[in-house]
C-alpha cells in the first residue's frame, strides 16, 4: 500500500508551498513564514489544527481565523489539490520526501532549537534519520584555490573515520568539498541545500550513496525553486542546528552567506561552537570572526584529538546586543530549558508537536480526505531576540518602541545589503510580506540609507555608507 501524507502536511503545503510543477510558476499569494507562525499560534489558541482547514467543516475555521489571515486567501490556497496532487506524483517519481512539523519525523534537533523558527515543511531525499545524528558542519566560500579544496576533503575525511557525520550547504567550493571527502571516506552526509534539491537528488554522483544510507539532502524550499540570496542566507541556521560542533574553512569579511551564518551563530544563536581554519595565512573574514569569539581550528590528525573539538563548552549567552537578521520580539524570554545550547543528545527520542501518536508516514504519494483525527502542533514559546547589531549603541531606554524597533530593522538591513537585493529576496530573509518589506526599503531610500539601482537591479547600502 503506498504511503500518504499526514493531513496536517498536506494542509500545510497548500498553505505555505510554491508546488512548483515542473517548470511552472509558484503562486506569490502563498503564506510567508511569518504569516504561517501567526495562523499556527490562531489555530492552537481555538483549538485546532492544519487540517482542519480542510476539514468538512472548514467554513467555519475559515471564519475563526478571519482576524489573521484573510479566509478568502486561505480558501484560495486550499483549492489547489489537484496542483498539490501533481507536485507528489512528481516528488514520489524521484524518491522524495516530505515532513511537517505535525509528524514525528521531523528533525527534533530543529524543532529544539529553532522552536517556532523551524522551517513548516522540509523536503529531501534519503535516510532523514541521517538528521538526527549531530556532526560537524563545515562551511566556507564557493571560489577557493585547490590547496583549500584539498584541506577541506581531509577534514571531511576525518570526520569518516571518526564515524562523525558532515553537516554542510552542498554549495560549490568549499561545502561540495567537505561533503565529497566525507563520503569518499565512507561517511555520513548530510546536505542542507538553498535551491535545487530535485536536481541534486538526480545527480549521477549522489543516487548510489543516497540509495545506500550515506547522504541524506533536505532543504525547506521547493525542490524545484532556484537559487534566491535569501533563501541561502537563511539556511545557514539549519547546518548548524543540525550539528554538534562547526568549522569555517574560509569566509569574507563583513559581506556573504558564511559570514552571516557564523555570525548570527557566535552572537545570537550559539548553538555549537564555531572554529575556524588555522593553517596557512590568515584571512581578514576568519580575523574578524575570531575577534567574535571563533576559536582557532586544533588541526587533529587523529580520531582522538578529532573528538576534541566536540568538548568544548559553549559561552553562556550574553544579554548584550547580538547580531543577525531576526527582529526584535516583545515576548518574554524563554526559560533555561528551552534556551539550552548543549549539543542535542543523540540517543534522546524525538519531540513530536502533538498529544498523542503522530502520523508516522514518510513519504508522498496522493492527496486524500484529510482526517479529523492528525494530530495538534503543540505551543511554542517564541524566541525573544535582542537587537542585531553590537558595534552600535543600544536605543536609550527612553525611546518609543517604534524607533527601538526601526534601528534595530535598519541596521539588520544594511547588514543584508551588502550586496544588491531585490525587495522579494529581501522579504524572504526578513520573514515579511513584499509589500511590507517594500515600504520598509523605501524608508530607508529616503533616509538616503539606502540606494536602489538599475544594474544589477535591486537595493543596496548607499555607497558612501560602505567606506564610513
């Protein structure tokens, strides 16, 4: 019997997925992250759940969550089954797979640390349980010369023998790298990509070691979506919640994907400890991040000292300002428990987001009556977040909160700018509406924060701003 999606899965894929058929366009209208973790908080607070949004008497729900989303919208995005419906035929045909947060299958280790930040829906292909098992992540930049590409294959190689699994981007350079020397090894990989993850799952080089239990791939965009600055930035989070300990081969200074990710994890996150290469000369990206507290790469030449880099404690959190591309929240902190920063054991049972025994089915295959019985996300207590950027004063406790909250989103946007964006990759990163993220990058054009250019297209740091 072929197995089916979990109601709450299929409902939370016609709410929140492009379903990207083919070469097909994704429906803009769709829920952002932002507006999802709203309807969910709703839906918990009535006492319901995803599917019933397509339940018999889903007109009523509809109704109920009028005040958070517009119910003409979410009737609009749950008719689109026979799309939803193709897209499965499609993933099933390639050996896909895909899981919610309502299933017990889902990584506990994202749902720990991200809580409600764990992306709704993850796709992949081969053994998910690879994403239980903690690791190192390695990380880096895509153009490198070949004596880094060569340093990278021998960490990944090492970490093969050591029986400790590879947590990486699978983006060109120095990702592909520690993945290539892990697997050759005869390791466990585990791939957490931006875009293209149908196309990687065809891949010549990957379909024996996926087949075989080595490599897992799994990202939470569409597996046919194509690469978006965003989406990129944004994944960062998952490699290292996914692993025990990380090291950064090589990085910019104050600008790209890896400088992003392992600063939002030494000043925000900090989920595992982050070190950086140690041989050959130093870098101005690896200088500035060990000025953030990275710790130098021990370089271990054998299992033992290679198990080192997975004692090292984690400082504790600090309350003083923090950097990344979250927004301040005005809920409480949460407690102690749910802010461990501990490596996640790797024999604990995984958490589900229900009462009860969640779906176990893993897997798509159709689109059925969705059943009054799946299960309830339970409450996540969100993550409260300090403002993002430490080299600038905090706002005096006298300010209004609106302009407590703007200087925080200003500087979070210069950091991201950078390099030119569009506002939809903008608000992709944000976790905003296009419309809001739009008003809010006008904003700063006026303020002459900002520039918005022609060629290539999109918005970007006033040029005068970079040098000051």
């Amino acid at each position: 019997m072929k197995p089916l999606l979990s109601p709450n899965t299929q409902a939370i894929l016609l709410l929140t997925a492009p379903l990207i058929a083919g070469r097909g366009t994704a429906s803009s209208d769709r829920l952002s992250p932002a507006e999802y973790k709203r309807l969910a908080r709703h839906l918990r607070e009535i006492q319901r759940q995803p599917a019933d949004l397509v339940s018999p008497d889903a007109a009523e729900i509809l109704r109920a969550c009028q005040p958070v989303i517009d119910e003409r919208r979410l009737a609009k995005l749950l008719g689109r089954g026979f799309l939803l419906s193709q897209v499965i035929e499609r993933w099933q045909a390639r050996a896909m797979w895909v899981v919610s947060r309502a299933d017990a299958e889902y990584p506990r280790r994202l749902k720990t640390r991200l809580r409600e930040d764990a992306p709704a829906v993850l796709y992949g292909c081969g053994d998910i349980a690879l994403l239980e098992t903690g690791g190192l992540a390695v990380v880096g930049s895509r153009h490198v010369d070949d004596a880094l590409i060569d340093y990278t294959k021998a960490v990944g190689r090492l970490a093969a023998q050591a029986g400790r699994t590879l947590v990486s981007g699978g983006a060109k350079g120095i990702d592909q790298a520690a993945m290539r020397g892990a697997l050759e090894g005869g390791g466990k990989v585990c791939g957490v990509l931006a875009d293209s993850l149908e196309r990687s799952t065809m891949n010549r080089e990957h379909r024996n070691v996926l087949r075989d239990g080595q490599l897992v791939l799994m990202s939470p965009y569409d597996p046919s979506a194509g690469f978006n600055v965003g989406n990129a930035m944004q994944r960062n989070k998952l490699i290292y919640a996914l692993a025990d300990s990380s090291l950064v081969v090589s990085s910019d200074l104050n600008k790209g994907g890896t400088w992003a990710g392992a600063v939002e994890q030494l000043d925000k996150l900090k989920f595992v400890p982050v070190f950086i290469r140690s041989t050959d000369e130093s870098s101005a990206g690896l200088d500035g991040l060990r000025r953030k507290g990275a710790l130098p790469w021990p370089n271990p030449q054998d299992m033992d000292s290679f198990e080192d880099v997975f004692k090292v404690a984690l400082p504790t959190p600090a309350a003083s300002p923090q950097i990344g591309f979250a927004l301040p929240s005005t809920t409480e902190p949460p407690s102690a428990e749910a802010k461990r920063t501990a490596p996640v054991p790797r024999d604990a049972a995984p958490a589900t987001e229900a009462e009860g025994e969640p779906s176990s089915k893993v897997g798509i295959i159709s689109v059925g009556q969705p059943s009054t019985t799946a299960l309830k996300e339970p409450p996540v207590t969100p993550e409260a977040v300090a403002p993002v950027n430490a080299t600038e004063e905090s706002p005096q406790s006298d300010s209004k909160p609106a302009e407590v909250l703007f200087a925080a989103l200003r500087t979070a946007i210069q950091q991201l700018l950078s390099t030119p964006m569009k506002d939809a990759e903008v608000a992709t990163a944000l976790d905003v509406s296009n419309a809001k993220a739009k008003a809010w990058l006008q904003r700063l054009v006026d303020e002459g924060v900002l520039e918005k250019q022609k060629k290539p297209a999109g918005y970007i740091v006033e040029q005068k701003r970079l040098f000051d």
